[in-house]
C-alpha cells in the first residue's frame, strides 16, 4: 500500500534526538508523515566517542544521502596496540581484525558529527524538534496517545515512539522499570578527553592495556589535538542505576585502578579533571516486546547491544529505518509494529550476541581470559585479519537484507 493511501496515523511523536530518533524521523518525513522530536537537552548533543556504521547500516545512510558527508568524517584508525604493562607491544592490529569491519567501506567518526549531520537532514519545517524539553505522562486510549510534556504543555498524537536511549524514559512510562529489561554484563566504563600532549605523536590509532578485571587505552581519532580515553572495570553487581553521582563515580574508579600499570595513573589523574565524563554500566535491553498499544521503541530504547558488540550505531540506523517503511506500509500502527519486530529482532539478537566475545576482547576478567585473549590477537595477526572471529562478525554484520521501500517516497 502507497504512503498516500494513508488518511490516519500520521502524526508522530518521537522521544530523542540523538541517532535513532532523527533516523527515523527522516524517513517517517519521507513518507508523508507529521513528525515532532522532542529532546531533554537544549541542543543536538556534540563531540563524544567515536561510533562505527557498518554492515546493513551503511545502505541505510546511502539510500538516504549521507553516505559521501560521512565518508568525509571518517577518522579511518588505521591500527590498534595491545601493550603490557611497560608499554611494550603484545599485538598490532588493524580495526578490522578486532571489530569485523570492512576497510574501505565501514565509517568510523566521532559521534557528535553523525548527530549533526542527521540533524541538518531534518532540521526543516515539516519536521518540529522540541528542546529542553520530555514526555511526562501519556495515555494511550486506542485511537490516540495523549502526551502531557514536562513543560506543562498537553498534545495529542497517533503514535509516540521512544527512541531515548539505553535509560529511556519513555519505555519508563509505558513498559515499567528498566531492571525488568536491563541485563548487565558485568562491567562499568568511564569515557572522556585529553589535551594530546605535544610529546605524543599518535594519529589515526588506539593503545590498549588489560590486566585482569580492568582496562584503559586511548584512542586518537584522526590528527585531532586531544584523545579519547576509557577506563573499564569489572563489577559482580551494577555500582549505580540510571543516574549515578560523579564524584563518587571518580572515587570509585581511582581505587579499582590503584596500583595499575602502563599510564593508567595518568589517565585516572586525568579522569579527575574531564570535564566531559561519560560513564555508565555496560548492559543490554532485551524486551519480549518492542510496542505497546500505540507506543513502540527503536535503538538502545529497544534493544540497546552495549559497545562491547560495537554494533549500537548500526542497530539504531536499521531499526529506524525498517520501522518508518513498516509504518508507511501498514495503515494499522500494531501490524506495522509487529513486522518491524520480526523483521529486525533476529538481527538484533545476533548483534546481541557479539557483546560476549567483545568483552573478553577488551576487558578479560581473569588471566586465563587473558592469556586466551593475547592468543586470539596473535592468531589474527598471523592470519591477515582474516580469522574465524572476525569473518564471523562481518557475516552478522550483514546479516540483514534491507527491505525496499524506495517506492513510498515522497
């Protein structure tokens, strides 16, 4: 069924604007719908960590333009150094040896910049964002969803979709509480940035040091003057839930890593003073459903695969993209709801799955994983960035074959 054919469920509300929410109001505009984003900060947020497009999600963003602006963005690391504690090498390998990527193809750049680039693609007339500003209460009678914003102001829309992240709120509202959904892997991570000391001549790479239970590195994305760096522990039992306070997050992490060598003294003195610290638990989202009603969720919302599968990106770009072509198919929100679940959930699941073998990877938890881990990298070293682990990976990558919805356009 043609877009046009549609005289009802048109106008949307969209939770977030960071990658799924204005992804999918692109593509929900495209088609023909009336579309609001509305988005707690006051702006579309800048800088950050740099993310990867890879596999299926590449299609999406080509089919909607962006492809040759991103590929212009691309930091291309070009090799990542696995030391041990006295800085000297264990492996030196490419990205793609680690992540399945592709090199030549894949996108990798800093994440403030795909933000802003899907907001420019939408930042026009027919689509409406709403800043400094949430969802308080909604109330989903059948034929609707009345929204009562935080900022006191009530409307009324067709559909209202989350797309608000890995503590979204709007899944608070509707599903329950997020410890029904969130299953955490056992670790915590702490991001921020440097000034590049003039000392240090890395460009277009990533150091990378482990010992057992905890891991830091930096990471120079592109010929930028300052870095990016983590600091990644394991923990049994979550520290904190959804909004855990800072400086306690900083005295924690200043005494896991006592003691710990290479520089990571360095990067915990320089933790202290980030003025950009992101930190949080490492964790999924898996729901036995993705809608409720007239309320559906997209990206971390819904499925959140945490940066151990290196996948959440790509996800978000997919999910939207299958939903808003479902929804211009089906006049009926929960039949369009159902097939972009069946469509996207196996390949979420297996993007899921990746998360097990990249935590190992990047933070082992005992010797033994480590000692297991200094093996795989040699391994891939040895095999020209073609072994099982990263062949497997790519094949999940593009696992999905896009549907074409090229025909609904407007």
């Amino acid at each position: 069924m043609a877009a046009d054919s549609i005289s009802a469920n048109k106008k949307v509300l969209i939770s977030g604007a960071s990658i799924a929410g204005p992804a999918l109001a692109y593509w929900l505009h495209r088609y023909g719908f009336d579309v609001t984003v509305v988005e707690r900060s006051d702006a579309v947020r800048s800088g950050g960590y740099p993310i990867d497009i890879r596999g299926a999600a590449l299609d999406v963003v080509e089919r909607m333009g962006l492809l040759p602006k991103l590929q212009a963005a691309h930091i291309d690391t070009r090799k990542l150094t696995f030391v041990d504690a006295d800085g000297a090498p264990i492996a030196v390998i490419s990205p793609e040896a680690l992540s399945g990527g592709v090199s030549g193809r894949d996108i990798e750049l800093p994440r403030g910049a795909l933000t802003a680039l899907l907001y420019e693609q939408t930042r026009n007339g027919a689509i409406h964002y709403r800043f400094s500003d949430s969802i308080g209460a909604v109330e989903d009678d059948g034929a609707g969803v009345g929204v009562r914003f935080k900022s006191g102001t009530h409307d009324r829309f067709d559909i209202v979709v989350g797309a608000d992240g890995l503590h979204s709120n709007t899944r608070a509202l509707v599903f329950g509480p997020e410890e029904s959904f969130n299953r955490y892997l056992g670790r915590c991570f702490n991001l921020f940035s440097v000034p590049k000391p003039s000392s240090v001549s890395l460009s277009h790479e990533g150091i990378i040091y482990a010992e057992p239970g905890r891991a830091a590195g930096v990471y120079a994305a592109g010929d930028s003057d300052r870095l990016f760096a983590f600091l990644i522990f394991a923990a049994a039992e979550p520290p904190f839930l959804s909004h855990p306070d800072i400086d306690e997050q900083r005295k924690r992490t200043s005494e896991i890593f006592a003691g710990s060598g290479w520089k990571v003294p360095r990067l915990v003195e320089a933790m202290q003073g980030a003025d950009d610290l992101f930190f949080d638990t490492v964790s999924q989202i898996h729901m036995p459903r993705w809608s409720s009603g007239r309320v559906v969720l997209v990206g971390d919302a819904a499925y959140a695969p945490s940066f151990l599968s290196g996948q959440g990106t790509s996800l978000a770009l997919v999910g939207a993209y299958v939903l808003a072509g479902e929804l211009a198919i089906h006049p009926d929100p929960t039949t369009a709801f159902a097939s972009y679940e069946q469509i996207v959930r196996p390949f979420v699941e297996a993007n899921q799955a990746l998360a097990s073998s990249g935590g190992s990877m990047l933070l082992p938890r005992s010797q033994e994983e480590l000692d297991r881990r200094n093996q795989a990298l040699a391994a891939a070293v040895s095999s020209a960035d073609n072994g099982e682990y990263a062949d497997k990976r790519r094949q999940i990558h593009n696992s999905l074959k896009l549907p074409d919805y090229r025909h609904l356009l407007r």
